[in-house]
C-alpha cells in the first residue's frame, strides 16, 4: 500500500539534470546558479533584489540582523507557526511577542496585532507569517507598523507563488522591509534545504549578502583598512575583510540548480495544488463537524498546507485515534502547529496557556491532509474516503 503523506516534493529527469550538471561542469558552492536562482526568483516576485541561503531559518536569522534588531527590540509574530518564525528573535537578542490569530484566515489577526502594540507601546518588527500559503494582510500590517515605526519581515517559507489580494506576488515586499522563503522539501519547491531573502533595499540587499557569508566585504564595500588593502597603488589580490559578525549561510549551487529547476515547474505545481484544495472543499462541504479552515482567498493562496478543523469531541474520537485510524491505512496527516508558546522552552520564557485563546482554540481541532503536487486522484479518494467514513 502505498503511503501518503502530508506532502512531499516532486523530482523528475530535468531536476536530476539539472543537478548532475553542476556536478559535472562548475563550481560546488559560491558559482553562477546561485545567482542565477536569486535573479529568478527575485523576477518571479517582483522584488529588486534577492539573496539565497542554506534554510529557511537562516534567512530569518539574516533578515532579524540586517533589520537590525537587538536587546529590548519587540518583534511580533503569529503563535500558529513553526518555531523558527519566533526563534528568530531570539537569535539576535530580541524580545519574542504574539498577537493572536484570526479564526477565518488562521494568520495572525490585525486587530489583535493592533491591541498588542498598543499595549507593548514600542514595536521594533513584525513578522507575519502567511500561514499555509494564504497571504496576510499586508497594508493593514504595514499601516499598524507606521504607527510604531516597525520594520516587517514577511514569513512566506509557505507562500511562493502566493498572490496578494491587493494585487502582487508575495515576496515583492511592497508593504514590507523583507521577505523570507523556505525550499525545504515539503514546501512548494524543493532545494534539499534552502531559504532566500527578498528586498528592494540596496543598504539591505549588501548587508545580507556580507551576512551570509561571514560579515566580509562584498560587491564593491570600500576598505576599511587601507594600508593592508593596498600596495603599490593597487589592491592587494589576495585582500578580503571581515566587517561585521556574519556566519556561513552559503547555499551550493547543487541545491541552487535543483531549485532552479524546480521553479520551471512553479506554475504546475501551483495549478495541483489548487486543484487539490478545490476537490477537498467540494467533498467536505456540507459534512458536519470538519470544515475546511482558511475557506477565505483560494485563489490567492500557495496551498502548501490543507487544513482542517474537526470537532474530534464531537465524532467521540480523540485526534490521536483519528490520526491512528488514518495511519493504518497509510495515511500520515500532521498538526500545523503546536502553538509557539506552548513549547517548553518559550513557557519558561513566561508565555503560558491561555495567552492566545483562537490560536489554542484551532489548535484542538487542527489537522493537515495531504496536500502536495503529486498526490494522485486516486489517493486523494483514498484520503477523502476514509475520512468520510470516519465522520458520518
Ligand atoms: C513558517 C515557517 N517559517 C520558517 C521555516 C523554516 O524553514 P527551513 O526549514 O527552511 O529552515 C519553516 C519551516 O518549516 C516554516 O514553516
């Protein structure tokens, strides 16, 4: 029986191609299909610049730094996330803050963004998260962070190929500092690991490229030291400086192929995925106690995740026997997410249960089903059968 996962990349001939080719003809690491994945992508989006790195996360990391946050900076970002969205912040220093969710988009809610900066009176950054795929709203967003002179840095490791309401594709940073994507392999495309950092800030754009690599000089940063730069009257060749404390957060240019191949598949990818979702809500509509979350902008959303709320006590069926019953038929389905500040390590921070009540609430009756390009009709029924049976 085959299994079906929650999601799953897809891999043809061209992808491996692709890969082999570097592998064969040009350099590992720091060579051409880096570049030419950022410009690709950075076109795609509408963005002026781009600049790729090892993960989603290290994009994150990057963008908190160039953003320069710090001690005492509130960042604000969703509870319904992956940990990485919020470990972020901590990561250069700063403080970790939630606003909670809207029940209908599952993204964290403007008027709840709004109350906690009222209450938390100063704002460093915000960090919306476009959860599933489904874009935040943004020029709401970017309206609050004027008040408080907020930077944002848009969350969308799930959104490539999302479309704003307002017109766009995410990541053109229109109403934000940065944006952030992931090409982890469960996500729309897949480099192995990988992340990128949009922008169209030029002071932005070279701060994260020296970042990624160290904090060295790159493009054309003037020397600092000029009597170890130059001799002669000319640069010294073999003459680098370090300017500010950067990490390694190169990618290759085998993952940078792999994705670049990938990203002539986007718009088929999208299409499924669409699809996907299309032929969930038609068959769930009308059931009693599973609805399909995030019903609101279809057609702008990524659909990386499908998602849906069950009354679990109402089936008398706990999520553990659900997922359990799903299970033995070769079905593993996920829960996106635990809350961030239900975790452990951030309770011990001080966030505890009750904190964020929608977020809570929707976490009880969440459940991700599988959702990704190559998901067969055929086992979509299977999914959507057994599912069926289970509820009515
Ligand atoms: C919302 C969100 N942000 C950030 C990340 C981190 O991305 P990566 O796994 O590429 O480090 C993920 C990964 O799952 C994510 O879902």
């Amino acid at each position: 029986m085959e299994k079906i996962p929650y999601g799953k990349h897809y891999i043809d001939e061209d992808d491996i191609q692709s890969v082999v080719n570097v592998l064969r003809n040009a350099p590992l690491t720091q060579g051409p299909k880096v570049e030419e994945f950022e410009r690709t992508v950075a076109d795609y989006v509408g963005a002026k610049y781009a600049v790729a790195v090892s993960s989603g996360t290290a994009a994150l990391h990057l963008a908190c730094m160039a953003a320069e946050l710090g001690q005492g900076d509130n960042v604000i970002t969703s509870p319904n996330t992956f940990v990485a969205s919020a470990n972020c912040v901590l990561y250069v220093g700063a403080t970790p803050q939630f606003a909670d969710i809207d029940a209908d988009t599952l993204n964290i809610s403007p008027v709840s963004l709004s109350k906690k900066c009222i209450k938390l009176g100063k704002v460093a950054a915000i960090i919306p998260v476009h959860f599933g795929g489904l874009p935040c709203d943004m020029p709401e967003i970017k309206e609050i962070a004027n008040q408080y002179g907020a930077k944002i840095i848009e969350d969308a490791s799930h959104a490539l190929g999302a479309t704003y309401p307002h017109g766009g594709k995410v990541g053109n940073c229109a109403h934000s500092d940065m944006t952030v994507f992931s090409f982890h392999p469960v996500k729309i495309i897949a480099a192995g690991e990988g992340g990128m950092i949009t922008t169209n800030d030029e002071s932005i754009y070279r701060k994260l490229l020296r970042l990624r690599s160290h904090g060295i000089n790159k493009l054309d940063d003037e020397f600092e030291c000029h009597e170890e730069a130059f001799s002669e009257g000319a640069t010294n060749p073999w003459y680098y400086e370090m300017l500010e404390l950067g990490f390694n957060y190169r990618i290759t240019d085998i993952q940078a192929a792999l994705a670049l191949s990938q990203l002539g598949k986007l718009s088929q990818f999208l299409q499924k995925r669409r699809q996907v979702a299309k032929t969930y809500d038609n068959v769930f509509n009308g059931l009693k106690n599973i609805v399909p979350a995030q019903l609101v902008g279809r057609e702008n959303n990524a659909h990386h995740l499908y998602v849906v709320r069950i009354q679990f006590e109402k089936l008398g069926i706990t999520r553990r026997q659900f997922m359990n019953k799903l299970i033995e038929r070769g079905i593993i389905c996920q829960v996106h997410y635990i809350p961030v500040h239900l975790q452990p390590y951030y309770r011990n921070l001080g966030y505890k249960r009750g904190d964020y009540p929608i977020t809570e609430y929707y976490y009880q009756q969440a459940l991700s089903l599988p959702e990704y390009y190559s998901l067969s009709s055929e086992n979509q029924y299977r999914v959507v059968d057994l599912i069926k049976a289970i509820v009515t």
